[in-house]
C-alpha cells in the first residue's frame, strides 16, 4: 500500500524541527498550567515530580532516544537525562525484569492519578457554582441569536456565549463544519491497572516506567505502597468484549515476565 503525497510531504527532519519548535513554547508552559491548577487542589492529588526512566530490552535501541533528546534540546527545551545501567534501576525498581539491558532516567518530570486529578477539577468547578455534565454526548453546535447553542442527544440544548472544544480525538466531529481539517487519532491504545501491595516490595513500581520498543508505560497511580498501577499501551477491561480481552492479552504478553518488562 503507498504512501498519499501529502502525508511523505511531512516525512522529514525539517518538517520535524519545525513541528517541535512549534510544541516548544507548549512544553514551557505545560508544568506552570500544573502549578497554577495544583494550587486549588487537596494535596493528595497534586501532582508530584518523579523521574520517568525509559527502559530498553536491547541497549542499542536507547541511541534513537538518546538522538530525539539532542534534538528536542537544539529546538529549545532542555531535556536532562541520564543514561543509567539496567543493574542500577533495578536497584530501585526491582519489579523490572532482567530482560532489561539499559535505562535512561529523564528528570524534570511529573506524574498524577488522572482519574482522581480530573474528579478534583469537576469538584472545584461545582464549588464555584459551575455545572460539570459526565456522559452528556455533544451532537452539534449551532450559532443563533442568543450564543451558541450545544445540542445535546436525549436533553435540552445548552446555549451559552462561547464554546471551548477539547475532545481529543473526536474534535473533527464537532469542529469540521467550523473549518477544522486537521486529522487526528487518539495517541494512547488502552489502559489498565493492577494492585502494588506493600508487602511485596519486588513488585513495587514508584516512579514512572516507559518501555519504548513495546510503547508501553507503567505508571504509579498513588503516592505509596498498596495502591495501583497503572499500565497505557483507553479502556476498561470490566465488561471486556473477546477483542479486547485479545488485545489485553497481546499487551500482557509482551510486557511480562517472560518477554521483558514488569514482575507484576
């Protein structure tokens, strides 16, 4: 199957530079817009600098890494990190298995609970008298005299004077009649998670975890022992169909024990 020409048009390092120069200035931005909405939250669910380390089942691989980080510095942002030995993370992260050959700890980092962190929001919205709708699906947006009018399926439409549109992936849907072209897709497969218990150290992650070759990352949900942790490879696994539960096994797969990563 070939490639359309627009998309081998965008297929290069210029095209790169330029697209992280432009995600630059975001980046800079990105952990004050934390600091600001950290600062109204409990603390419990703030969010909290951690190192992510990236680890590799083949230590060769780390040098793409290792070149995207000189090129994100020479774009701007000062990336700081620090090749370490497998044997060394393993140390402090002894969940991670032996198939493991090299690690790079990336410092400057944070990490959340996002379902806590997001909940936390909608609290402090309702607090000050805002309204916080969850399953509401936005068919439309219509313009007319009185605002904007949001039709919503099975209840009233909501007209207000303006609409801020962050539906990710499904932004195309609401936004194109609007003059959005921008194609998008979502940029994470699914997601689960699995209980640390204190008492079993070795199973115990405490910081972020990526494994690049399998683009898969293990992440803390909580501050301490005996909460969960969360893996991205987003969906629940609850009511789990027969294709999800096969994705679900693939993802496991390449991230046990016996294939590279986690003891989990």
């Amino acid at each position: 199957m070939g490639v359309p020409d627009e998309v081998c048009d965008h297929l290069h390092p210029a095209q790169w530079r330029r697209t992280m120069s432009a995600l630059t200035p975001l980046n800079h931005d990105a952990l004050a817009a934390f600091e600001l909405l950290d600062a109204n939250l409990p603390a419990a669910v703030r969010s909290r600098p951690v190192p992510i380390h990236a680890a590799f089942t083949d230590a060769a691989a780390r040098h793409a890494l290792l070149e995207e980080f000189d090129q994100v510095r020479e774009a701007g942002y000062p990336v700081e990190f620090t090749p370490m030995s497998a044997d060394d993370f393993r140390a402090i992260a002894p969940a991670v298995s032996n198939q493991i050959e090299a690690v790079i700890r990336i410092d400057g980092q944070r990490t959340i609970n996002p379902g806590r962190y997001v909940a936390a929001l909608a609290a402090q919205v309702r607090d000050r008298g805002g309204e916080v709708r969850s399953g509401a699906e936005v068919r439309r947006l219509r313009h007319g005299p009185g605002g904007v009018a949001v039709d919503i399926a099975g209840n009233a439409p909501i007209t207000a004077d303006a609409v801020v549109l962050a539906t990710g992936a499904w932004l195309p849907e609401l936004a194109k009649a609007y003059g959005v072209r921008t194609r998008l897709r979502a940029g994470r497969g699914y997601s689960f998670s699995v209980e640390q218990h204190e008492d079993d150290a070795i199973k115990t992650i405490g910081s972020p975890v990526y494994f690049p070759q399998q683009r898969v990352v293990c992440s803390p949900l909580r501050d301490s022992g005996g909460e969960p942790l969360g893996c991205e490879s987003a969906a629940r696994w609850s009511s789990a169909s027969p294709m999800q539960l096969l994705r679900r096994h693939g993802l496991t797969r390449s991230c046990g024990p016996q294939s590279l990563c986690c003891r989990v």
